[in-house]
C-alpha cells in the first residue's frame, strides 16, 4: 500500500483491507510503542465542505502516530474562492505534505485530487459517492461486535440514494460476501441501482427492499441507521417532509434482537433518540473511536512507515 491513493475501497484487496482491520486492533493494544511511527510526517487535511468528526478523527490518528497537520476546513477558507482549481491546489499542496485527505461535496473530486498530487490521497467523502474510511470504521465495529463481517442480516435506514457512507458499505460487504442487506427507506431515497446491481452481481449476497423499520427490525443483526441529509436536497419542502419518516426509540428498539448492533456514522439530527444511547446495542460512539484507529491503521500504511513490533497479517482470517 506504500504510495498509494485510496479513493474508494475497491483499490485494496480484500487481504489489504483485513490486515487493516489487524494493524488497529494491534494500534489500539499498543498506542505508546506506536506514538512516534509517523515522526516528521505531515498530513494536510483540505475538507471543501464542513465536517468536525471525519476532520479531527484524521487530525487526531497523525497526531497519535507522532507526525503533524495542516489544512483547511471549509471552502471560503481555500484557494477556490479565488477561483483555483482542485489539480492547482493538490500540485500546491503536495510539496508541502506527505499525505492528504480530501472532503469535496462534487463526485468524482477526490479522483481529480489524486490524480495531480504527488503524495497519497484518501478521500474522505466526496459528495454522494463514496466513503472509504467511514467504511473501515463501519467494518472494525461490526467485528468488534460479532467477530466477523459475513453470515450477517445488515438493515440500511434512511436516505439510501445520498448516503455515500451506505453506498460504500454495501458495495465493500459485497467483496467480503454472505450479508443479506435489507434496504430501508421511503421510495424517493431509495437505493441507487447501480448499488443494487452490485448485490445482484454477488451470489453470496441478497436484498430487500422494504418501507417500515418497525416490520423488519427483529430480523437484523445490524441496523445501520442514517440521517437525511439537508445539504443534499434542492427542495427543501421534500427534506421537511422526509426528514422525520425513521426515528428509533427504544419502543422499536425492544422489537429487535439482543445482541443487534446500532451503527450511525454521524452527526445525527433526531433519527435516533437519545434515550438510545445507554443501550448496550448503541455502536455508534464506538464507531467514532474505530474510525480513528482504522485511519492510523490506513495513513501508515500509505506512508509505508513500519509500526514498531507489527507482524501483518498476511493470509489469516477475519475471525477473532
């Protein structure tokens, strides 16, 4: 992985992505012995669009490896306003840093970034397409829970058509295989088809496609909740109207299993009560927690810089 760009996952094997899923846990049992790996790197963080978790999460996993940050929050505070290019700003960007991670609100912006720079780039997030470290995150928890990622029933809630973070969720358990994905949504934030089709093309894997969370929430070992998202709608009557349509309580929380796991990858609005959050299925805060070592686990990995006492995980499995 040394020198390379991660714009979506599909760029990484699946033996990449689990031995990534192993250096974090190997992070999280050692953080002293692992505080100086990154030493005298620098990490930019250029976030065209607001964010406080993904941006500080990057921020932090760097600062936890012993390297340090630059960058910008928000597009009022870069170079565009003066009208230049995202190439411009990533050829500009490059002789400075080591590595990048960009947040774009255009599809395909992170492409173009990685494609000018001179240094890995991870995208953090460009509009509704993908998501790639939300999805390591996502992943990390969801082992953390079952130890395992396949063989599981995963119920997506919400704006399925925007949520770069489903999209890329679903399309990453598709390479890992046996997931039923049960697809929850009213039908203007269905799923994407070319999302759909990726299910299909996957043997191991099926969906559903279904309106109420309240009928199907007893079947779900996971329960992957979203929030519609304003900045994504140019109505904003039809986001009025759409933003409350799933709320979980604890009353449709006590219609699930034990054992289910809450995900959520934040912020949140009111899609999920507060009332939730002592619950032992909530999963969501852990999530925070996975994401940052997952991306210690990815920026070293890109920098090539070896974390002291590692041994990869090379072919072994999953399972814990």
């Amino acid at each position: 992985m040394v020198g390379m760009s991660v714009i979506t996952l599909d760029s990484l094997s699946v033996p990449q992505i689990q031995d990534l899923l192993h250096k974090a846990r190997y992070i999280d049992a050692h953080r002293r012995q692992v505080a100086h790996t990154c030493e005298g790197r620098v990490l930019a963080t250029l976030f065209y669009e607001p964010s406080t978790r993904t941006r500080l999460s990057f921020e932090t996993a760097m600062l936890r490896l012993g390297g340090q940050v630059i960058g910008f929050a928000g597009a009022q505070l870069a170079s565009v306003t003066k009208g230049e290019s995202i190439s411009d700003t990533l050829k500009t960007v490059s002789n400075y840093v080591d590595v990048v991670a960009i947040r774009h609100p255009k599809e395909g912006a992170a492409l173009v970034a990685s494609r000018a720079a001179s240094v890995p780039v991870i995208n953090a997030g460009d509009g509704g397409h993908m998501h790639p470290t939300q999805t390591l995150a996502d992943l990390a928890t969801i082992q953390s829970r079952f130890g395992r990622i396949t063989d599981l029933t995963v119920g997506l809630c919400g704006d399925l058509t925007f949520g770069r973070t489903v999209h890329s969720l679903i399309e990453t358990l598709c390479r890992f295989g046996n997931v039923r994905f049960v697809l929850i949504s009213p039908n203007e934030l269905k799923t994407p088809q070319y999302v759909l089709d990726r299910i299909r093309q996957t043997p191991s894997c099926s969906y559903v496609e279904v309106s109420d969370l309240s009928e199907v929430i007893g079947d779900l070992d996971v329960l992957y909740m979203t929030r519609v998202q304003k900045e994504r709608f140019f109505n904003e009557d039809d986001y009025l109207r759409l933003r409350d349509t799933y709320i979980l309580d604890e009353t449709k929380l006590s219609l699930a299993k034990d054992d289910m796991a809450v995900l959520h990858p934040l912020p949140r609005v009111n899609e999920i009560a507060t009332e939730v959050d002592s619950d032992p299925r909530a999963a969501y805060f852990e999530q925070v927690r996975n994401g940052m070592l997952m991306r210690m686990a990815l920026e070293s990995s890109v920098l090539g810089d070896d974390l002291p006492g590692y041994e990869p995980l090379e072919t072994r499995t999953l399972e814990v």
